[in-house]
C-alpha cells in the first residue's frame, strides 16, 4: 500500500484541533516533501524522521514521499508531527500493518536515536478529543514523558512509549504498549486570605461584586497602592472551579 493515513493533534490558541496526516509514496526521484501549512520546525523533522527510521533497522524508502498535513489552512508547528510522519511512512511502505493506526492519535518528537522527546500541550489534546470531539473517540500513543500530563484527563486512553520501535512493536502485534495508569488528580491551591487586608473597603468591595458576579476586572494606579497584593488574593474568594473548569485552565 503507498498510502497511509494517521491523526494526530495540533495546537491553536485555546484548542487542539484533529490533524489528518496522509503519507503518500510514488514512484520517481526520491524527493521527500511537506505540506499544509507547516512551520519551519515541521519542516526540519524531514531530517529527523529519516534518522530514526534508519536507526531503528528499518529501510527509508528511496521514492517520491509526500506529506499532507489536514487541514490545509491551520498552521502547523513543534516537532509533534515527527512521530506520526515516520509511522506513516513505515505504513505507506509496507514495513507495519496500516489498519491499526485509524484507532489512534499520535503526536512526539523523535532523536536521531528514534526515542521520544516530550511535547507541549499532551493535556490540551486529551482534554479536546474526550470532550469536545462528538465523533469517534480514539487512544493516544504519546511520549512516556507526556502521558502524566495527558492522563489527567479520566476518560482518555494513552499508550506511552520510549522509542519509535516500540511503537512498530505495539502496532505490529509483536509487544503490547502497556496502558498508562495514573492516580494523579487535580488538587487545590491554598491562596492567601483575604482577612488580612487591612482597609481598603471600596477596593475590597469592588473584588467581592466582581467574584459573585463573575465580572471582569481592571486594576489602576500609581506603585505601592496594593494592586498586587489584592490580586493575589483575589483567587481565594472565588468559586471553586469544576474538574472540568480546571483541566480547561489547565490546559491553556
């Protein structure tokens, strides 16, 4: 099979939109092209992903490979994609099965070794394909180091992984990524009390209106007059946030 599709995840401002990745191989001069919008460091994962295939014994193929990142018009960027391209090329190739990856989302950046670095934003994909996704809902394959963060989120299913061979073995059937388990929950700050202000009634009362309200607010004024020290504890008097509130916040 020359084609191959993965999904994976960007990042764009509060959300983590689905990314389509497509891997096409052709026949003619061995060229290896990207598009879809991508950044400068999506670019350079070109170079990346070559490595670690080959360090990882599998051949690179000398053809005409073609990378579509979907949609066209969302800008692409971080070495997230660095993953996905190599399992896609692997797949276009014939070297792993291509019909598991549809029950996945993948995103890491690969070494020249073929393991796999962290990468940002593992809590707001989860976070978005749990809840805000009403279409299927995948498992991930993400870094080891990102899936602490990423498990947060209860319902999502997340297979962490060392190296891009592990990842081969778990899609080949030959060993099974184990699924990460975590009893990490989001716990409470304690702020400062808001008891200890001394005076200051009309600012403090202007913080108390805002908190019941839910208002906006906008501090003024010259040094020293306490801004910084109400807003610090500004935090303390309001509702305490729903697990979903936090892992929104969290994840911005």
């Amino acid at each position: 099979m020359s084609l191959a599709v993965l999904y994976s995840r960007a990042l764009s401002g509060m959300d983590a939109p689905e990314v389509v990745v497509e891997v096409h191989l052709a026949n003619g001069l061995p060229s290896f092209t990207i598009v879809g919008l991508p950044e400068a460091e999506v670019k350079e994962s070109k170079d990346r992903v070559r490595a670690a295939i080959q360090t990882a014994q599998f051949e690179f193929p000398a053809r005409r490979i073609t990378v579509n990142l979907a949609p066209a018009d969302l800008p692409k960027e971080s070495g997230r994609y660095d993953l996905p391209i190599a399992l896609g090329i692997l797949a276009a190739s014939g070297q792993i099965p291509s019909e598991p990856l549809s029950r996945y989302e993948i995103a890491g950046e690969l070494a020249l070794t073929g393991e796999l670095r962290p990468i940002r934003g593992a809590l707001a994909m989860t976070y978005h394909m749990v809840h805000k996704t009403n279409k299927i809902k995948r498992a991930f394959i993400l870094p080891q180091l990102s899936a602490q963060e990423a498990s947060l989120v209860k319902d999502a299913i997340i297979y962490p992984a060392n190296t891009l061979l592990e990842v081969c073995a778990h899609l080949s059937g030959h060993t099974t990524l184990n699924q990460f388990e975590s009893d990490a929950q989001i716990q409470g700050l304690s702020y400062a009390d808001f008891n200890e202000v001394k005076g200051q009634s009309q600012a403090k009362r202007a913080l108390e209106i805002a908190a019941a309200g839910g208002h906006s607010l906008l501090m003024s004024g010259p040094p020293g007059t306490g801004k910084s020290m109400l807003a610090s504890r500004f935090a303390g008097i309001l509702p305490s946030m729903s697990e979903s509130e936090a892992l929104e916040s969290a994840a911005i």
